[in-house]
C-alpha cells in the first residue's frame, strides 16, 4: 500500500510540473496553435527527458496572449473617453492617450 502512495504521489508531481508552462500560458492569455504547441511540447518533455518542456516554458513566457482580450481600438476608445468623462483622467492625458490609439 505505502508502494501504490508513494508512486500516485510521484504521478501527481510529475502532472503539476508538466502543467506549468500551460499554466502560464492559460495566466497569459495564450490560446490557438500556440496554446496547443505549448500542450504537445509540454507534455513530449516526459518522454524527452524535459528537453521540450523548457522549449515549452519558454515559449509560455514569450509568446502574446492575445485571447479573451478582444478590445478593439473603438473599445479603447469608449473606455478612454468614460475615463475623462468621469473625470478620471485630466483632458491632456486624455489627448495625449487618444494620440497614442490613433497612431
């Protein structure tokens, strides 16, 4: 029995680190293609001996996430103007940011 414990806890270690780079990459925002090559990479690591889980990391931490984002430039622009309207923000911060999204 102390055989099975010590061998179901070495598992579920092994399960913990193969998922931190597609922690990362879900913390990220990371999703498509990305995501999924930074699944394969991860998990080919067990049978690679970790070489493709550090390719996998690095990738997690690199790699843009541009899931679950979705704000457009008009979006930017709405909450921009809430934010003056609301007087959050002065009215040349307010120009000066507008500038910058409409570059």
């Amino acid at each position: 029995m102390l055989e099975f414990l010590f061998f179901f806890m070495i598992i579920m270690l092994l399960i913990g680190f193969i998922s931190i780079p597609i922690m990362i990459a879900n913390a990220r925002g990371i999703c498509g293609g990305e995501k999924t090559t930074i699944i394969i990479l991860s998990w080919l690591g067990v049978i690679l001996f970790g070489v493709t889980w550090v390719v996998a990391l690095v990738l997690s931490l690199v790699w843009n996430g541009a899931c679950g984002i979705g704000y457009t430039n008009l979006d930017k622009l709405e909450k921009l103007a809430k934010l003056y309207k609301d007087k959050v923000i002065s009215k040349s911060e307010y120009e000066a940011m507008k500038a910058k999204l409409l570059r």
